[in-house]
C-alpha cells in the first residue's frame, strides 16, 4: 500500500515499516531485519531520510529513527494529492483542447483505421482503462481482445459494463457459463441474443471501435475508430435497439425479485431455456444430468400453471421473472 500510493519502492516500503517497528538500528542490524543487503539498505535510508520519513538519533547518529508516521506520511499524502489534482486539471484542459479539435473534424476524420489484430487489442485496452461512465459492448466470435467480457478494475471505479453476446458464443465453447457468471458477480450486465450485427466497442458514447472481421483471420484488416458524429450515434442507438431485444442472463436467484421461490440452478436452466438452448446444452453448461434438467424445467412449468416450454417462456417473459433487480439502475 505504501509503495502504490506514496510512491515508494517496495524495499523502501518494508525498511521504513521495520524501522517504525523499532526503537532504533543501525544499517547493518535493519539490513538483518528486512532480508535486504546492508550497502542496499544504506541507500534507501538516505532516500527515506530525504523524504522525512527517517532521521539519525541524536544520541548515536550512526543509528536510525523512524518519523512518526502520523506527521510524516501524511506530508507525502498531501503531496500525491496535489501531484494529482494538478494531473487532473492538466486532463482536463487536454480533454478540453481535444473536444474543440473533434468539433472541426472533416468526414475524413471522424473515422480512424486501426491496422493489425495487436494494435486493435491495445487501443481497445487502452479505451477501456480510460472509461469514466459507461462500457457497451457486442461480443461474437472470434475474440478481438482478451479483455471481451470484463475489466475489473474499470468496473470497481464505477463503470457501467454491459454486454450483449451472441448466442453462439457459448454453443461453440468460446465462453462458458462459469466466466459469463464471475463475469456478472464482478458487476457487469450480461444479455444474450440469437446473433448480434457486429462486434462493437463503445466507451462513454464518445469513441467505438468496429473490428472489420469477417472469419477468424480478418482481424488482421484492422478496425475502424469512430469518434463522436452522426454514424457514432447510430451505432449507440443500435446497441440499445439490440440490448432492449436480447435476454438476460441470469444466474443468482437473490437478484430477481419478481421470481418464484426457486433456486438458483432453476433461474440458471430457466435463464438458458429462455436463450434458446436445448435441454442436453443446459445440462452441458450446468455439468449436471439431463434428467435434473429435465425435472427442474417440469418443476417450473409446474409453478408458472403451464403445459409446454413455450408457454413457460411467454409466462416469464410476461410477469418479469428474470429483470434483474440491479440491471439498468446501477452503475457497475
């Protein structure tokens, strides 16, 4: 912690805890103390005692006393603090100067061509981590980047992640339902469809990427950046036209208040059945038997007052049983 928000190295970090942990030592003795080599602690006490964080006793200068905490840290935290405000308002007039650059864009320029399948995973890794509101995304195979269904650090900042997959991603074995699940108690919103137009990536409906990929090598072609205009607007407005259109994908029984008293592997088949899985691809995905499935479907066909799967679709569809309590009110 004290070397990811202060600043220090690891090492440093460990000395000055160890010496906050004694009265005194001297480099020799605080060398045995952290596992470090004695010439190597001598350098990081003078880096320390630069930084207000050790100093030489009185008594015996060539023995070393921690600051108190308290004082001392709390110097170099008002310090980070302002180094970080000031790279805020620095963002901002950056940000600033970009908006106004984009605000004269030609109609050459509201597109860019991103060239090579690395190229294409950097830049969209690099929209992400940059993310402020809100992640929308189209996933079919192939995968064009590693990061497809989730970032947790994006998420854990508060972002708004939601995904729209394409059925066959999960018959094909490209994805499973136990990353679609972790992905989901991560924070992210997961919906699926029969089949989506395109991949697409849109970052707080200010940049998209539209990977140009037809098979599994045409990632190679690149992509295309699309910065804010009409054609942008129209790719948001299709994600939500698609979005409102797909299933949710739902695998905890505590999120649906609308439900009936059923478990959570009965909202998971009944969440796949609603997909358009088969019976035998539901227990497949659920490494369970064909015969739990088929009994816990008979079960809820059961409660819902039904004769066929059919009905039970319509039924759920009607009284809400898998809207997702947080979906579209939370920001994750």
């Amino acid at each position: 912690m004290l070397s990811d928000v202060l600043g220090l190295t690891p090492e440093e970090a460990d000395t000055y805890r160890t010496l906050v942990s004694v009265a005194s030592a001297t480099p020799a003795e605080l060398a045995e103390l952290v596992g470090l080599n004695p010439l190597l602690v001598v350098r990081i006490l003078g880096r320390l005692e630069g930084q207000g964080l050790a100093a030489r006793s009185v008594g015996d200068t060539t023995r070393f006393v921690a600051s108190p905490p308290a004082a001392a840290l709390r110097a170099l935290l008002i310090q980070r603090q302002n180094e970080l405000n000031l790279a805020e308002l620095e963002l901002d007039s950056l940000d600033e100067i970009y908006r106004a650059a984009t605000l004269g864009r030609g109609a050459a320029e509201v597109v860019d061509v991103i060239h090579g399948t690395e190229t294409i995973r950097e830049r969209v890794g690099h929209i992400q981590l940059g993310a402020r509101k809100e992640v929308m995304n189209f996933v079919k195979a192939p995968f064009f980047s590693s990061g497809n269904l989730t970032d947790g650090a994006v998420i854990a900042r508060g972002v708004r992640y939601r995904v729209l997959l394409e059925r066959a991603m999960l018959d094909g074995g490209s994805l499973s339902f136990d990353e679609i699940a972790q992905a989901q108690s991560a924070g992210e919103e997961v919906r699926v469809a029969d089949a989506v137009p395109l991949k697409l990536f849109i970052v707080d409906r200010e940049l998209a990427i539209v990977p140009l990929l037809g098979s599994a090598h045409a990632a190679k072609a690149g992509a295309l950046l699309v910065h804010e205009s009409s054609l942008l607007d129209a790719l948001i407005a299709l994600f939500e036209s698609e979005w409102e259109k797909a299933t949710q994908f739902v695998t905890s029984a505590g999120a649906l208040p609308k439900a009936p008293a059923i478990d959570d592997l009965g909202v998971q088949i009944l969440s796949l059945l609603l997909t358009g899985f088969t019976e035998q691809a539901i227990a497949t995905q659920l490494r369970t038997s064909l015969r739990t499935v088929q009994r816990r479907i008979r079960h809820l066909m059961d409660t819902a007052k039904v004769q066929n799967r059919l009905q039970l679709g319509f039924h759920a569809a009607r009284l809400g049983w898998l809207e997702a309590e947080q979906d579209g009110n939370t920001s994750v």
